[in-house]
C-alpha cells in the first residue's frame, strides 16, 4: 500500500496458491488459537469448512475493494 501511494509500484497482484483445501483459520496462520465458539459447526475445536470457506471469501472480497489490487487464485489439485 505504501509503494502504491508514493507511486513506486502502479498495480498489485497478490497470487494465492493453494490446494484448495481450506483447513486451516487465518488466526492459526497468525500465531493465534481457533475460538471454536466463533463458529457454531466446529467439531472437536476444529473450524467447519463453512466457516473457514466463508473466511477466504471475507478476504477475497476485502482485497477486491482495494484499488489498484488484482486477485489471482490458482488452484493446484489435480482433480
């Protein structure tokens, strides 16, 4: 954001690779512990797949408002 504002860099693509196998909350990714009262499907404290589907979106969608930011997923399963 900062490189956008002085105008060091015009566009930002972020590019997320990814099984797309969601089965880790971006609390855990930052250190934290998964509340699972935050999500009323966990079982056995873990995040349901609903929740942590619902978790990409947010950020996905966070990302898309921004200007200048393009958003590239790649999915590598081979399915």
């Amino acid at each position: 954001l900062n490189a956008q504002k002085t105008g060091d860099v015009g566009k930002v693509v972020v590019v997320c690779i990814s099984d797309g196998r969601a089965n880790v909350p971006l609390c855990v990714s930052k250190g934290e512990e998964f509340d699972p009262a935050a999500d009323e499907d966990s079982k056995d404290g873990k995040p349901s797949r609903k929740y942590l589907k619902d978790e990409v979106i947010a950020c996905a969608k966070k990302l898309g408002v921004l200007p200048g930011f393009n958003l590239l997923c790649i999915d590598t399963e081979n399915k």
